[in-house]
C-alpha cells in the first residue's frame, strides 16, 4: 500500500494503478463503516484509493474541527488490512494553499436539514469531493448511507456537473444496540453512549408505524421526536420525514420516505437516518 | 469527424480515440481566433475535440443570448477543415436540465473588470467549463488571450479543483486594421467597424508609452480614456493597468501588467487587452 502526500505523487501513483479505480473519501479515524466501503470497493474495481483528510471547509467556526479525533497509525493498519492500494493524506496547505478561492454550492438539496443547522457545510463538502474526483479520477467512489443529505448533495453535483464517474452508496455500519457507528462517537461517556442510542431507536419506532401502514410523515416526524424528549441525555435538533431525492419535508409519504434527524447527547451532535421502504 | 449532441453519445466518441486529447471551447460562429486555437490543438495532441454551445448561464437579464450570432453548417466545415476529430453540440436542456443546481465559483478573480459589469458572468463561465473538463477528459484546453480574465478564472479554477488537464492560451487574432476578431464583430454597421479599432488604438497608445518606459498604471488607464474619449460612435465601460495573476488594479508597474477594457461602439459591446512586456 503507497502512502502519499504531495498531489503529484498521488497522480504518479495513480497512472501506475492500471484497471478501475475505487475510492473511499474519509476524515480519518476510521471504523467498521469505513473499512466496509474499502472492502466493497475492493471487491467491485481493480485497485482502491483512500483518502484521510479533516476538512476544514465543511466544519462551521463553532464546531469540533479542532478537537476532530484522529490516528493515522491505527488509519494505515486498518486499510492495509483491508486491501487499500494508495491512501492520500494531504495537509491542509496542499488541498487549500493561499490562493485558493474556488467553491461549489449545489443549491436547493444543500439547504434543509444538515444545510440548515451547518451553513456552509456542504459548500465544503462539494468542493473537496470535486477536488479527490479530479485527484484519483475514480470509476466509483464510495459513500456511507449514514451521512444521507451528502450522498443527495454529492450525487447531484456529479451529475450536474459531468462527472465520468459512478457514486454508490454503502449501508451504514451499526453497533450491536444500533447506534450507527461514527467518529464522533469517541466523544460519548458512558452515560451518553447509552443515551446515543436514542437515534436508533427514535428511527425504529417511526419505521414500526410506517410498516403499520401509517403514510402521515408528520406522524411519523411526531413519534421521533416523541422518542428522543424521553431520553433526559438528548436534546433534538431537528428530525425529517422528506421525499429522497429533493430532501423536501413531505405531508403524505406516496412512495419512499427519508427519515432522519440530528440530536445533541450532551455536547456530542449525531446524526442518523432510515431509509424506506 | 463525429458530430454528436447527447453526452452519452459523447463519452463513446471520446473514448474511442486513442492518445491524447486537446479541446476547444467555443459558443460557436467561428472565427480565424477559433480555428488559430484547433490548428494548435491538433499539432500539440494525437486528437482535437470542440463544443459549440451558447451556454445561458453566463449571459446576464439584458445580454445578447438571444440574438447571438450562429451557423452550425459553416462552423462544422470550418473545424472539419482545420482537423477537429469530434465536435459536441448540445441542447440547452442537455447542459442545464430542469433538476440542475449546482453552480461553481471563482471568488477574488471573477470579481473585477468583466465580473464587475457582467454580474454572474464567471459563475457561468466557470460552471460550464467544469462540465466541459469533465465531458470530454481532455489532457490540454486552448482558450484565447482575448477573454483575458476568463483564461484567469479558469486557470485559477483547474489548479483549485486538481483538474488533471494543462491551461493552453493562445494570442489573440487580428483582423488587418488591429480588431480582435469576435464572433460580436458582426453585430456592427460599417461606421461603427472603423470606430471599433478604437479599442487596438488605444491599447497601442498606452503600450507605446510603456516602452517608452512609462511605470504609472494610473497614467496608462489615462492614455486608453482619452483615445476612447476621442472617438464619437465609443463608450468607455471600463479601462484596466492590472496586475495578470490577481487582476488587482495597479499603481506602479513593477513586472508585467494587464491592459484591458471593455468599449460600447453603438450597442455592441466589445472587450480587448495587451499583456506586457
């Protein structure tokens, strides 16, 4: 497995991966969730790339960029282990150097939900997404389910913009109780990781209602956040029952449903979703 | 030469030639300018691809998108004849269909000169480009010196977004009398075509002084407003002594330095510029 951090390294060892190329963008610290991406991107191309990069233009002035946890050591082992073929880890300097001011805003499914509560994340997103696309040049890159709205936004600007590429979307990982695994999760104490839960079980009894038969999404909106004021731990910051496409709130479910919301356990913000049927 | 309209129809074509591809963006209604940039393309790359696209996003409310000027047959004779290996010409709704949304920026070059009088300008521009890039996966793009800034916001762009492509610029062509050829040169009457070297006279008054060993931007933006000034059918929109990477306004000329402007002769607005030394 190569290790680069210079651009230009990357594009040399890139032109000397003959076959299709999948890639696995990352933040670091990895997890299950992550190594699964690696594995079916291993399955489904001839060689993987990884990306590890904590980007700080998805991350708003009073978030946890700083404190973002990391372990580039633990990171390689677990992508060796895994199958990965060259991992890219930039600094900041070479994916943002002085001059740069170039930005992508995919604009109506960055707005509600995650859009709402982080202006400017998905301007982020898009931006350094665009940017590994054009770095590896991939066939297929792999995103997790459980960041929802980014899997709409970075779909969208691949097609809006032409990208000769393919997106699939992986399931999300989940611990044993459910709580779908995340980085951020290393922040939880003992009390708060139980209380995490919340999430999963918020999502479960609105999925028991809907296999019910019940198609008011606000009914189903009313039984999440129902679930979540019951955890003393957890404060909601919003929950959706949207069309997966537009990301727009829906009155009447007619076909599929994304549920999902963000909630505060403590000082620790989660998110998860279900996706339904 | 393959004339196709569908991106899928495209990609096939672009993939079926082997070797290295240049490309050259056009709006169409070609000029020698054009043809000068697919003859260099053809001897720098095993193959040429063009797009012929009058690309709406980049026209403001009170522009000339609908009357801009074209002839497909002609433009299709004139690339075929100067060795152009496949030329995409898509619809409107190809480019922009009804879901589309998502739109790049260049921040701190869009805004002077051209961005300054042609809000949204560069965000179409630059947004149709990057579709371009990634339309037909060129190894190097010729753009002409004429649209100065443009080559700057798209050199800026490439380098932001890791675009593994080279930025090719070639000199801008001349008719006899020193106007910079422009498919907008047609929307003239004869009085206003001589008024319109207006433009060539006053850059070369203002580069005459230069190497005359002139060093005041201020006096060289002086030098172009009084020739425009004197000029009964011109309107001066803007003239520039700017710095080439940062397209800031100067006050001394240290190294090399930017002279443009932008002219109305009658309706038609004309734009034109000499880079020095």
């Amino acid at each position: 497995m190569e290790i680069v951090t210079e651009l230009n390294d990357l594009r040399k060892s890139r032109t000397a991966l003959p076959g299709t190329l999948g890639l696995v963008p990352t933040m670091g610290y990895l997890h299950d969730g992550h190594v699964s991406l690696v594995k079916q991107a291993k399955e489904e191309n001839d060689h993987v790339g990884v990306s590890i990069f904590v980007n700080p233009t998805q991350f708003g002035p009073n978030e946890d960029l700083s404190r973002y946890p990391r372990d580039l050591d633990r990171d390689l082992k677990l992508l060796a282990a895994a199958g990965a073929d060259v991992v890219w880890t930039p600094t900041p300097e070479i994916v943002y150097p002085p001059s740069f001011q170039t930005y992508i805003n995919v604009e109506n499914v960055s707005q509600p939900l995650e859009g709402k509560h982080r202006p400017g994340h998905f301007r982020g997103v898009a931006t350094v997404v665009a940017k590994l696309f054009n770095a590896f040049t991939p066939d297929r890159v792999y995103f997790g389910q459980k960041d929802a709205q980014q899997v709409v936004v970075i779909k969208q600007m691949a097609r809006d913009l032409n990208f000769p590429l393919e997106i699939i979307v992986c399931p999300t990982v989940r611990e044993a109780d459910g709580l779908a695994m995340s980085s951020r999760n290393t922040y939880l104490n003992a009390d708060e990781r139980k209380a995490a839960t919340v999430l999963y079980r918020a999502l479960t009894a609105a999925k028991a209602s809907f296999e019910r038969g019940e198609r008011d999404a606000e009914t189903l909106r009313a039984i999440m956040s129902t679930t979540i004021a019951k955890e003393s731990l957890a404060r909601e910051e919003y929950v959706s029952a949207a069309d997966p496409n537009t990301l727009a709130e829906l009155n009447l479910i007619y076909d599929r449903v994304l549920l999902s919301m963000a909630v505060r356990i403590g000082k620790t913000r989660l998110i998860d979703n279900f996706l339904l049927p």
